[in-house]
C-alpha cells in the first residue's frame, strides 16, 4: 500500500512538470495573439499603429511565456 501511495505521488509531480514543459512549448509555437490580431485590435480602437508597437507588444507577449 506504501509502495502505492509513492507511485502515484511520483507520477503526479512527473505528470506536472511534463504538462507543464508540453504546454510551454505549444505556446511558443503557436502563440494565442499575433501580429494581426493587434493590427486589428488597434484599428478597432481607431489608432493606425506602427510597427515598433506592434513589435514591442509582440515581445512583452513573448517574453510573458518563456
């Protein structure tokens, strides 16, 4: 019964830390928000936005998931 019990304690931190590393790198590949999006979201809100914010926003968003 011990035996179980330190089984499945093992396998819960492993599982944790090998979802965790998954998910990270998905999210560096495939990130929720790209360039696009913010062009968009900046027209919505009336403002022609230039590169260097579309750039900067992009890196905080990167740098957010690393």
């Amino acid at each position: 019964m011990l035996y179980g019990f330190l089984g499945l304690a093992v396998g819960l931190v492993i599982g944790f830390f090998a979802a965790r590393y998954f998910f990270k790198k998905n999210l560096q590949k495939n990130p929720p928000i790209n360039e696009k999006m913010i062009r968009a979201m900046f027209m919505e809100m009336g403002r022609k936005p230039n590169e260097t914010q579309i750039k900067r926003i992009m890196k905080s968003i990167n740098d957010q998931y690393k």
